[in-house]
C-alpha cells in the first residue's frame, strides 16, 4: 500500500488522538513514552484540538508529520520540535545551535519491518521538514533497554553522541543526532 507523508491539518484532532492511544497501548510504550495511555485518555476534546493546532501544517517552532494510507488509515507518526539556540531544553541544558528535537515517534505494529519502509519514509519527513527549516541538527533520546528503536535509528543514519539523560527506573535515555549537511 502506497502511504502519503504530510503534515498533520488543524482539523484531524481526532486522528492524532486515535493514534496517540494507539501508541500508548503498545507493548513498549513505557520505554518510548513519557505519558501514559491512563492519563492521556482522560483529556478533554478542547487539550487534543490544541494540541493538533500546536503541531499541524504551517507551524513553524514544531511539526507533527503522518503516514497516511490510501484507505485514510494513519500508520505513524512523528513530531519535529525546533529547539532554539541560546535557550534551555526540556531538560534544563542550554541548547548550543537551532536543531530539531524528534519526538512522539510511533508506527503502528502492522506497518513496521512490512517492506513497506513506512518508519524511515516518515523520517525522510522530518529530516527533510527539519532542512527546509533551516536546521542544523536533529536529536532524538531512545531508552537505554529499547533496543529496537536504537536498531532503527542508527540505521537511518542518527549516532550516539555519548549524552544521556536520566530517567525514572533507568540510568537513562541516549541522546542520538543526525547532522544535516548542507552542499
């Protein structure tokens, strides 16, 4: 099945809250997610519809990214976070240059290792949104026990940068980046 990588529209709140249940249901949404399905299943309508129009098309400080299906079914999903250099991180760090920080990343089980190439096509998204931005690097931070993750993001070409960050119940997650070259 051919799959559409676009951004997300102000009006699909639903789809991304569907798919964010989703994502928090899986098996290791514990390792990839800060949220928990308990938690994220009680918001009102009026959190996800702001939540969407904080991520959608022509946003310029984030972007939310979607496979879409030609039966309209969205197969994952990623979001591009624009961290500003000179400004502190979500973690408290002084971040050192305008990069991107992905995040929410998330493919849904029947779409991952299809042949299909539907996580690295959404990845080539977000690369590409964050080029077209003017970004210079992109970061991401992968549990240290999810292996699979790693596996993935270092075969799309992310490296380890020897940060991590610690986390509740683990020594904590690896920073991975990808530097964006421009010729």
């Amino acid at each position: 099945m051919t799959h559409v990588f676009r951004s997300i529209r102000p009006d699909e709140w639903r789809q991304v809250r569907e798919l964010r249940l989703d994502a928090l249901r899986d098996p290791v949404a514990h390792l990839a997610f800060l949220e928990t399905y308990e938690d994220a299943v009680t918001k009102s309508d009026a959190y996800w519809q702001d939540r969407t129009a904080g991520v959608a098309a022509g946003v310029v400080d984030r972007q939310q990214l979607v496979a879409v299906g030609g039966d309209g079914v969205w197969a994952g999903s990623v979001t591009v976070l624009v961290e500003a250099a000179g400004v502190a991180d979500w973690f408290g760090n002084m971040v050192e240059r305008t990069q991107g920080h992905l995040v929410g990343v998330f493919v849904r089980p029947e779409y991952r290792g299809s042949g299909a190439g539907v996580t690295r096509a959404l990845f080539d998204a977000a690369l590409a949104w964050s080029w077209e931005s003017g970004l210079e690097r992109v970061r991401l931070f992968v549990h240290e026990k999810n292996g699979r993750a790693q596996a993935f993001y270092r075969k799309a070409g992310f490296v380890p940068t020897g940060e991590t960050v610690p986390m509740p119940g683990a020594t904590g997650e690896l920073e991975l980046e990808f530097v964006i070259t421009r010729g």
